[in-house]
C-alpha cells in the first residue's frame, strides 16, 4: 500500500503531463459524451458516485480500461475523491494510447462543493 505522501508525489508529477479540468468543465465534457471513470476503490464507489460514472480502480484500469473504453481517441473524464489517484490514472491512460483524457481538480469532493444538487448516486 503506497503512502498519502507518495500519491500525492506521484500525482503531482502526473500533474506536469496530465490536463486537469474543473468540475464545471467535467460536466460539460460528460454531458457531450466523454466516459465518466471513477478510479476510486470498489467500496467508495458504492457509498457514492457521480452519476453515470463507471468504476475502474486505479489498481485494474491497465487490465480492464479497454473493456469500457476500447477506442483510445474517446474523451475520458477520470476523477477520485480529491484528484491526487485521477491525476496518476490520466497520466496512466495517457501511457497506454489514450488521446483525449482529463482528470477533474479536486475530484468528487470538488465536483459536490461546485454542485447545484449536492448529491451522489
């Protein structure tokens, strides 16, 4: 198990080849037909999500991102619950052939606060 200090190591250097995106501009994106990836773990996601996100753990999303997202030119929005495991998965994507793929800033917890409804599935 990685440290909070190593994520957020990772993440911030993710960061430098990654594009982050605000919540605003995630909801856009979806809403024009970008694939929503929660890479949170399994137990997150079930406590809650944005809706219409599809769950695919940063632990599998090698293994299993071609299964939900097979056409690496697709937009991909990816998010966690503050953005430090979404920035590490955009990044990851973008290694594995992935072309139109953003992270939401400050992930869940920022796309509630920007929120008019507040809520998760």
């Amino acid at each position: 198990m990685q440290s909070f200090e190593d994520i957020l190591r990772l993440a911030n250097d993710a960061r430098t080849r990654i594009r982050e995106i605000s919540p605003i501009d995630a909801r856009e994106r979806v809403e024009s037909g970008a694939v929503l990836i929660d890479v949170r773990e399994e137990k997150e996601f079930r406590a809650g999500s944005i809706p219409g996100a599809i769950l695919v753990s940063r632990d599998v999303l090698e293994t299993r991102i071609t299964e939900v997202v097979p056409d690496k030119s697709t937009p991909i929005v990816a998010y966690c619950t503050i953005g430090h495991r979404s920035a590490i998965a955009a990044d990851t994507l973008q290694q594995l052939g992935y072309v139109n793929v953003t992270s939401i800033e400050g992930g869940l917890n920022a796309y509630l606060a920007s929120s008019s409804e507040r809520k998760i599935a």
